[in-house]
C-alpha cells in the first residue's frame, strides 16, 4: 500500500467489515485530496487559503438490488457510515459491478512532490511580477495559483485493491488592456513548478495587445487557425459530443458510423507520458488503455461504465470518480490530439491565407440541437500576417461540419484543465462560421 493512500485505511477496513457480514457484492472506494490555493488581488494584496476533502463510498450488490453511499473522513467510523447506509439505499435494479477477473492495474508516472509552501510562493510571485511588467499597457487584474494533490483507495469484496496517486496545478490570470475585454489566460501542468513564466508570459502578453482594439465582423463563413487555448475548449466539446448516446449524437456522429476528415486524431491518453493525469486503472477497477475518440477518418470509440458497456456493447473503461461522493461515471480524462504531420505555427498561418486566428476564449463552448458556439478573440491573417483586430467574435457551426474541416495541425502543444485534462495544438479549420 502507497503511503500516501495509508491514512484511509481504517474507514475502507471498517466499510470492508461490514459490508462482508450482508454477503453481497461490494466495492469500497476512498480519497483524500489536498489543494493550496494563492490568489493576488488587483490591490497586488495576496490571499492564501487550503481546502482538504477526505471521504469513503460504497457501491453493494446482491439479489436484484443495488445500492450506494458516501460519508465524509477517514476514521473507521466514516466507513462503517457509509457501508450501512449503502445497504440501506438497495432498491432492484441491475448490479453494477464489474467482475474481478477484468480489473487490474499499471504502472504509471508517480505524481510530483507536492511544492512547499515557500516555493509555491515564489512560483506566483514570479508569474505575477512577469504579468505586470511585461508593459505598461497591460494590466494584471487577478492572478489564481492553484496546486493540488489527491489519493485514493479502491477494494472490491472479490479481491482487487489498487491505490492512486494524482496532482496538477494551474495558473490563471485575468488581464486588462488599455482597451477592449478583460482578457482569462489559463496554464495547467503536472505541478506549478512546470510552467515557467519566462516561456509563457511574452506570447500571451503579445496576443493581448495585439487584440485590444478593432472591431466586429459581419457574419460570413470563414477560414480560422484556432490557437491552443480555444482549440482545447473546441476539443473537449467534439470528444463529448460525438460519443454521447442522445439526440444530439444522431446529428453530430455517433461512435463508428460517421465518416470524419482524415487529420482528426483525438485520445483519451490515461495513462501515457502526456497525460497530465496519469491513472493506473480507472474509476472502477479496469486497467488504464489508450481510449482512441476519432483516428483513421472515422469516430471509433468512447467511455463506459461496466453498466453502460453491458447495455450497449462497449469496451468497458473510461470510468471517471469526480470526488468520493460520485458514484463512477463516463467520461474523458486526458483529451490528446495527436498529428502525424504537425505543422510550424508560422507554416499554418501561410497556410490560412486570408481568415482569423482565434485566442483567448471567453468561456466554454456552447452546445445546442448538435450545434456549437465559441466566444473568443480573434486577429485577422493575410498572407500569414496580422491584417486587424476584433475584440470578440463568435465561431458557430456543426459538429458534423466540424469533423470534416480540420485541415492542419500545428506543433504548439499547450495543455489546459477545466472539466478534463486537454492537450491540443494550433488547429487549421476551414469554411465555417463567424460573426
């Protein structure tokens, strides 16, 4: 046993106990999660606060019934809490869980040391003082340093046990230009300590100002490179939609009958080196894989849960544990694209010709009747080079459109955590809408 997992011991032994007594199917799921987070306010005043989640849920099973139950710490109390009130809560219905001779883990990257609290610090003084110094023209309103670290415990009634380890941290900072919108940039890593602000600072500080000023745009189609920060946004909504099961999938490609254009490579990539969040085994047991989305010109593949891939003849995997108080559910983790061919940024500016490069999303993109909206700034491009600005423009179409207008991918691999984990380059995008 890990030992960081080692503090949830006594509440899984408890719950283990007494689930064993009722002689149904069970499995016993426990975290313990930590994050700091440093704020700077526009006053340049900080604020440093900690937050700790710790809890254990149980799923049973047995005779037609199935049931489940959280209770928060880590005591033998807390287990013991949430192993009777998940057998107070089975009502008939379908077992959820899995078999043990499907489980098993990996090996994977272990997490990075936490940073301590002096070095945290430091780290966001430093992109601090890079943001506000970078030029007079533009101002750091807000800076959001977040690092957090989490293990968990997993115990199946038939044997398995696995214990993970996962951490990450991100910085985020709301800047002002002279004129035009506030602009959000947002980084992500494995650890704070990853992200240099000597590196990232100067082209989003460029980006900034050179999208200030301008204008709108008339509603036309378009060609458009989207760089990292709105393709991820871009990404994750595709990855989402065209594995769903609803209404919205029929129009926009269920998995395996929808034919997409040939430079689409999107994984789920749970345990391989570029995923922020490595995982030995996902949210119920089974063994980390590479989950492939789109590959070869067509949508191939998508997340399940043990439940799901039973009623609908998925592979199972891809379950996700939001915190221990979810039961498991579908869903990405790691979204990677992937280019055989990747281009130089400058390489798929040529490329465009005459269209827009769209930066600083303005929040996430919105998804209605199999159709999408991204909000964003955008800079016009002539011949490779910068031709106008517009403050804010909207990107509208189709995700069946959307699957058959990639047409480059750039070499600009930036990486970004809102709802999952995305890894995304510059993407060259034909023929849709912007207004």
């Amino acid at each position: 046993m890990s030992e960081p997992a080692a503090p949830l011991l006594p509440a899984v032994h408890s719950a283990v106990e007494e689930l064993r007594r009722r002689q149904v199917r069970f499995e016993v799921f426990a975290r313990a999660g930590e994050s700091t987070h440093l704020r700077r306010h526009r006053d340049a005043s900080w604020e440093r606060r900690s937050s700790r989640e710790v809890g254990v849920s149980c799923r049973a099973a047995g005779d037609g019934t199935a049931g489940f139950a959280a209770s928060s710490g880590s005591s033998a109390r807390a287990g013991r809490e949430a192993a009777r009130a998940a057998l107070g809560t089975m009502l008939p219905g379908p077992d959820p869980l899995p078999p043990r001779d499907l489980l098993g883990s990996l090996s994977v990257p272990r997490r990075p040391q936490p940073s301590s609290a002096a070095e945290l610090d430091r780290l966001a003084r430093e992109f601090a003082g890079a943001l506000s110094a970078w030029d007079e023209r533009l101002r750091l309103l807000d800076l959001r340093v977040v690092e957090g670290m989490s293990s968990s415990l997993l115990t199946t009634g038939e044997g398995f046990s696995c214990a993970t380890e996962a951490g990450g941290g991100i910085v985020e900072a709301l800047l002002a230009p002279a004129q035009g919108p506030l602009r959000l940039v947002h980084w992500a890593a494995r650890a704070v300590r990853d992200l240099q602000p000597e590196r990232l600072v100067p082209p989003v500080g460029e980006a900034a100002l050179a999208l200030a000023g301008g204008h709108g745009v008339r509603r036309h189609l378009a060609d458009v490179v989207l760089a990292p920060a709105a393709a991820a946004r871009l990404v994750a909504a595709l990855a989402r939609a065209v594995t769903s099961s609803g209404p919205a999938a029929a129009r926009s490609g269920d998995a395996g009958r929808r034919r997409t254009g040939g430079h689409w490579h999107i994984v789920d990539e749970r345990a391989g080196a570029r995923a922020l969040l490595p995982l030995p085994c996902d949210g119920e047991g089974f063994p980390v894989r590479r989950i492939e989305i789109i590959a070869d010109g067509a949508v191939v593949g998508g997340w399940s849960t043990w439940a799901q891939a039973r009623a609908t003849g998925r592979t199972p995997g891809g379950a996700m544990r939001p915190s221990y108080q979810d039961e498991p559910q579908a869903g990405p983790a790691n979204l990677v694209v992937l280019a055989d061919q990747p281009q130089s940024h400058e390489a798929l500016l040529q490329r465009l010709g005459r269209g827009y490069l769209l930066d600083f999303p303005a929040g996430d993109v919105r998804v209605e009747d199999g159709g999408f909206t991204l909000r964003a700034a955008a800079l016009a491009v002539t011949g490779g080079k910068p031709d106008g600005a517009h403050p804010m423009v909207e990107l509208r179409g189709s995700f069946r459109r959307l699957l058959g207008a990639l047409d480059g991918i750039g070499d600009d691999d930036a990486s970004f955590s809102f709802h999952c984990t995305v890894t995304t380059p510059s993407l060259l995008i034909r023929g849709m809408e912007i207004a």
